[in-house]
C-alpha cells in the first residue's frame, strides 16, 4: 500500500505542476487532486478492513489532508516558480539579441572612413574606431588610456574644452566646428569635429571626426 500512495501522490504532483503552468484553473485542480489522493487512501484502507489508527495509514490520511489545506499554497509556489523561469529565459534570449545588435553597430563603427570616438566629462576616451587610430597615429591601447586633449594642439585646447563643457553639461547639445590636433608623429593638421552629448552608463560625448582637404 506504501507504494501505491507513493505512487499516487508522485502523479499529482506532476499532473498539478503541469497543469498550473499550462491552464488557468490550476488553483481548482490541485484541490481536486489532493482530495481524490485523500479519497483513495480512505477507500483502500475500508476495502481492506485496514485499522485507521496503523501509523501507515495515519500518515496517509494526514499527507492527503495536509495537501487539501495546502492545494492554494502549492498553486502559488508553482506559479511564482514558473514565473521566475520564464523572466531568466526572457532575459537569457533579450541579452542574446543585444549581444548581436552591439556586433552589428560595431562592426558598422569599425568599417566608418570618419574616425568616431567617445569620451567621458574628463575627455578621457573610452572608444575609438579604426579610422581615429589611423588618423592619430596612436593603437587603440593606447588612446584608450590617453585624453582627448593630448591631440589637440595647444592653441585649440581652451576652444575644444568649451566644447566638451556645453556638450556634457547639455548647454548645447550638438555642435560642428573645427580644430587643429596633432597626431603621435608630431604632424598637425585641421579636422571637421561633429559631437553630440550620449549617455553609457553616465554622460558622454560622441564625436566623429573628418581631415579638412
């Protein structure tokens, strides 16, 4: 008999979870499997001549009782539990898709003939495309530990520092205008500079920049 309410009771609780996450009425369902648990206990146990005070059976019948009382409680941790996974495998599948969506910006970004870069309130960059590297002369690694204003030449700096203060601070969003820089070969030359205020995470500016002919 032990086996059997085993056995018994395996199958509503899969019948209840399946059931709950499938369909709407998993609240009634489970009270009515643990009721029909119940009730085949107590049939087995009178069709038998079984004595209802044997402590198998006394554990039976209070597991079937027990499982009534608690039919809306375990609907609601089966249903907060199914939730839970639905939102990781939502969030696993919106982390994939914005994985693909940056690999397709930067692989756009890197392919750009103007070079595009970000720096933060400081000036420090934090991103430089290709064509920046080649215009300055500098590796990515490098630049990305260096300051915006270490390629300016030294009459443009008070000019290109307005800039990044009307940008950051959102005085003026945009702007166009141009500066001299300096590349790590000493050669200096004008560029077209277009920015815009951008934010990563914290402000930002974006620029992309253009060799004046």
């Amino acid at each position: 008999m032990g086996y059997i309410i085993l056995v018994l009771l395996i199958i509503s609780i899969l019948g209840l979870s399946y059931r709950t996450y499938k369909e709407r009425n998993g609240r009634l369902l489970a009270k009515i499997l643990a009721g029909m648990y119940l009730l085949a206990v107590i049939i087995m146990a009178v069709s038998k001549g079984t004595d209802f005070f044997k402590p198998e059976l006394m554990f039976a019948v209070v597991l079937g009782v027990t499982l009534v009382i608690l039919a809306d409680v375990s609907v609601d941790i089966v249903d907060i539990l199914s939730a839970k996974y639905k939102k990781i495998v939502d969030l696993d599948i919106a982390l994939k898709q914005l994985e693909k969506i940056e690999d397709k910006y930067y692989c756009i970004l890197e392919s750009q003939q103007t070079g595009v870069y970000v720096i933060d309130g400081n000036g420090s960059l934090e991103y430089v495309n290709s064509a920046f590297c080649k215009m300055s002369g500098y590796s990515k690694k490098e630049l990305l530990n260096m300051n915006i204003l270490e390629l300016v030449a030294n009459e443009d700096i008070d000019l290109v520092r307005r800039h990044m203060q009307e940008r950051i601070t959102g005085a003026k969003p945009t702007a166009y205008y141009k500066v001299t820089v300096e590349n790590k070969y000493g050669r200096r030359f004008k560029i077209h500079v277009s920015s815009s205020r951008t934010e990563n995470g914290h402000p930002t500016i974006t620029g992309n920049i253009l060799e004046v002919e």
